[in-house]
C-alpha cells in the first residue's frame, strides 16, 4: 500500500482493480480541513486519462511494472507484433492498447513496452521522433522566414503541418505527444 501524498508523476497504482499512472499530481490544503490529492491519470487499461480526487489519508494499493524492450515488426487491423530481441519470441500487443501511438513506431525500430505481468499495458515513446517527409507542396522562393505552414504527408503517414521551406524528402523532427513539426532534422 502506498499513500495518496506519494503518488508523484509516473507511479502506479491500483484504484477498482484497474491500472493508472500518475500524469499530474497536485496536493491542495485548505484552511483547517484536510489536504487533497488531485491527480490526472491515465488509465492503463484503456488509455483514458482520469481525474481523481483522494483525501491526503488514503492509501492505494501499488502494483509492479517491468519495461522489455521489443522490436516491431508489422500490424494488421486488431494487433500489433513485436519480437523479443534475446529470446526471438513474437508478442501481441491489442492496438486498443497503443492506440495513436503506433503511427509514430516504425518497422524493426526498437519500442520499450510496459507491462503488468504478462500483459501488456502501454508503450513508452520518446518525447521527439526523426520522420521524413513524403508528399508537400514546394515552398516559394522568398518564404523562408515566414511563420506559415502547409500540409504534409510523412513516411508513416501521419499528416502534419510544417513551414514552407520543408521539401519532399526532407527529416524533419516531430513531438510525439501532438504529432506537431518542432525542427528541421541534421
């Protein structure tokens, strides 16, 4: 059991038998009552973030996580495949579990997986993914400065906007969170 008090950013815990991480944590007293816990977190199961309230003096159960590092492999219409670099074991992991994610994974790229015993519950990303364009408009000479964007298709399909003096075949860098162009890849 653990207290409501230490579930800072990125620890786990059970609430109804369903897996959260903690996203946001803030401890908010009020005059002569009890302190609160507010917390953002996402459930682990779904993939839905959750706000929760708890009194300072509650406890919640925590529960283990082991990270393992696969490779991807491919996906069809329900599952994604990943493979187990040491042991060459194919693992399935239910699209319902990486959700948008898996449009910034790419094919034999490694992935570290979060899971619950044998079960998966999410993928960790990094904050900052190298992609390159496939499909845009050419920029206009003279429009190199310019804060304005256009459309653009990216290797893995994904569509963003970037600025106009991005060409086709271009890497670009892009926050994985939002799916937006933060810089032009050296």
């Amino acid at each position: 059991m653990i207290n409501s008090t230490d579930l800072k950013n990125g620890v786990t815990f059970l609430r109804n038998d369903k897996p959260f991480r903690v996203i946001k944590y803030s401890l908010i007293k009020m005059g002569r009552g009890g302190a609160t816990v507010k917390l953002l977190a996402k459930n682990l199961e779904n993939g839905a973030n959750e706000d929760i309230s708890l009194s300072s003096n509650v406890k919640v159960e925590e529960f283990s996580t082991q990270k393992k590092r696969l490779s991807y492999l491919y996906k069809d219409a329900k599952t994604a495949f990943f493979m187990n670099p040491q042991t060459f074991e194919q693992i399935e992991v239910p699209l319902s579990v990486i959700g948008d994610e898996i449009h910034f994974i790419k094919e034999g790229s490694e992935i570290d997986v979060l899971f619950w015993g044998d079960r998966a519950l999410s993928i960790d990303l990094p904050p900052k993914i190298v992609l390159t364009v496939t499909d845009t408009t050419p920029g206009v000479k003279g429009n190199s400065t310019s804060n304005i964007y256009k459309p653009a298709t990216l290797e893995n399909g994904l569509k963003t906007k970037v600025p106009l003096f991005i060409k086709e075949g271009e890497k670009i860098r892009v926050d994985t969170r939002t799916g937006e162009y933060i810089e032009r890849a050296k």
